[in-house]
C-alpha cells in the first residue's frame, strides 16, 4: 500500500492506536507491572531485551490484529530489532496489517512555566531517512502541561509544530502529543488555552496535516473543533494514568477521539499468564478499549 493508502487508512480506519514506546526512563515500571522486578536484570541491555520480549509476546498475540488496531507506538529500541526474523515496523504493516508509529521524543526538559518541553533531538533528519527506510508511517513526540500557563502552552505548542514541519518533510506523519497532566488543579483550564493555541497553528498549516494526541478532556466534546478541523488527520487520546475502566468511560463520552493508550492497553498482563491467560486478558482490553473508540 502506498503512503496515500496508509494516510487514507490512518485518517478514515475503524481502530485505535496502542502505544508500546516505553523507553529507558519508563521500561522498570512497564516491567514491574509485567510481574519483572529489577532484581531480573543487571543492566540496561539485559532490560531492554526483557521489554522486547514482552511487547513482542504483545505484537504477535492472535488478539492484536488490525481488525481493532490501527496503528502502534514504538520506541527506537524496538524498531531496531526483530521479531520472527524480520524488522518490528516491517512485521508489524506487513504481518499484522498495523501502522508502525515511531517515538523520536528525547524526554523532557526540567519544568518551566509549568510546562516541560522536548530535550533537542540530536540527528532528527537521519532518525526520520532511516525509520522511513524501516517502513515506518509517522512519528510521536511528548511535551507536558502541568498548569494553564498561557506562555508555556504557547511555548509547547510552538515547538511541537516546529517538530512536525520537519517530520512532514521527512515524508512522515508526525503526532503532536502535548500532554496535559491529568493531576493539574485547572486542568479544564489548560485544555481551553491549549486548543486556542493549537487551533491557530493549524489555520498556518496550508494543505499539511498532522496528528493530535491529547489527554482525555474533562469537559467532553472540548477536543471537537480539533477533531473536525481540515488539517488534523486524527484526534486520539492518552489515558494518562487513568484505569481502564475510567479511560474508556471518557474515551466513550467523546465521540470521534480514539484512543492511543498503553498503561490502560497493558493493565492486567503478566509474564506468569499461560498464553491462553495473556491472549484472554489481552483480547478484552483491546476489545473494550476498541468499542469505546467507536462509541
């Protein structure tokens, strides 16, 4: 399929986006919640080779398919190896039919203005000339929100569009995820500037589309007027540290969004499962997260 035919796809699909992309920072928690604690490895190859495991016991489970997966989030770590002897991003769109999404954010620069920018990505153009060689469709990249600042959303969103200028040059989908923390006292506050902002940047936009990748609100339907927009290719959410149960609840009241979720995707696997235990848990995760996306 083409890159039109997966942009077409990206856009109009039934499905949501599972996020696997848990990098260095965040691969201890992921694997503690997995059932690995670190006593299992004793350095970081050892762990991420541990992680890998797990996200590809995920990726080849006969419940993650595109019947209700349209895409998925990796990390570069996992793009750069295999699984059943191929590329994980070429597995992924030609085994499993799914859009491989590449993380290219470095992590997080200390807080200011209650806001944490992206740390500068060093060899952003040879990371996108050689995901795009991998096969991979489009890019994630995180920023957070922790008040409504105005000056630091401005701030966030400025450098989230820069960023995506250059990911569509790479012909490359970017993502643009400024993260609002779901624990902010004015959270509905931060919302409100945040789509002010990101409404204007995508009026600059000429004929260019990007994603988005937002916090589910707490005011429902406040994310609509992004979802509606012409250069908006899909609205989809985090779940940001809500449960499951509560994130799909949101997710539900929100017509248009889907969901984009990995914590809320993962909750409940373990390394002790049998697989028919893991493929169970895992088939009725994605299965309610899915109905709630098509709500």
């Amino acid at each position: 399929m083409s890159h039109a035919g997966q942009l077409d796809r990206f856009e109009h699909g039934a499905g949501f986006i599972a996020a696997l992309d848990q990098s260095g920072g965040s691969t201890p928690g992921a694997l503690s919640r997995y059932g690995i604690d670190a006593s299992a490895y004793t350095d970081e190859g050892r762990m991420f080779d541990l992680i890998h495991a797990a996200r590809t016991r995920v990726i080849t489970s006969p419940a993650f398919t595109s019947d209700r997966i349209l895409a998925t989030i990796l990390f570069q770590g996992t793009v750069d190896r295999e699984i059943e002897g191929r590329g994980v991003a070429d597995y992924v769109w030609s085994v499993k039919g799914i859009l491989p999404i590449l993380k290219i954010d470095k992590g997080l620069e200390d807080e200011a203005d209650g806001v944490r920018l992206m740390r500068p990505i060093p060899d952003l153009e040879e990371t996108l000339d050689r995901a795009r060689e991998k096969g991979v469709f489009g890019t994630k990249e995180r920023s957070v929100i922790r008040i409504a600042n105005a000056g630091g959303i401005e701030r966030v969103v400025d450098q989230q569009f820069e960023l995506a200028a250059r990911v569509l040059d790479a012909g490359l989908v970017p993502i643009v995820e400024p993260e609002n923390d779901i624990a902010a006292p004015d959270k509905a506050e931060a919302e409100a500037l945040l789509r002010t902002s990101l409404l204007a940047h995508l009026d600059t936009m000429g004929d260019r589309k990007v994603a988005l990748k937002l916090t589910l609100p707490t005011v429902d339907g406040v994310w609509g007027d992004l979802i509606a927009h012409a250069n908006v290719a899909r609205v989809v959410a985090l779940s940001g540290g809500y449960t499951r149960d509560e994130a799909n609840e949101r997710l539900a009241r929100n017509p248009g969004l889907i969901a984009s979720f990995s914590r809320a995707l993962l909750e409940g696997l373990t390394v002790h499962q049998t697989d028919e235990e893991f493929d169970r848990m895992l088939d009725a995760s994605i299965e309610s997260i899915f109905r709630a996306s098509m709500a």
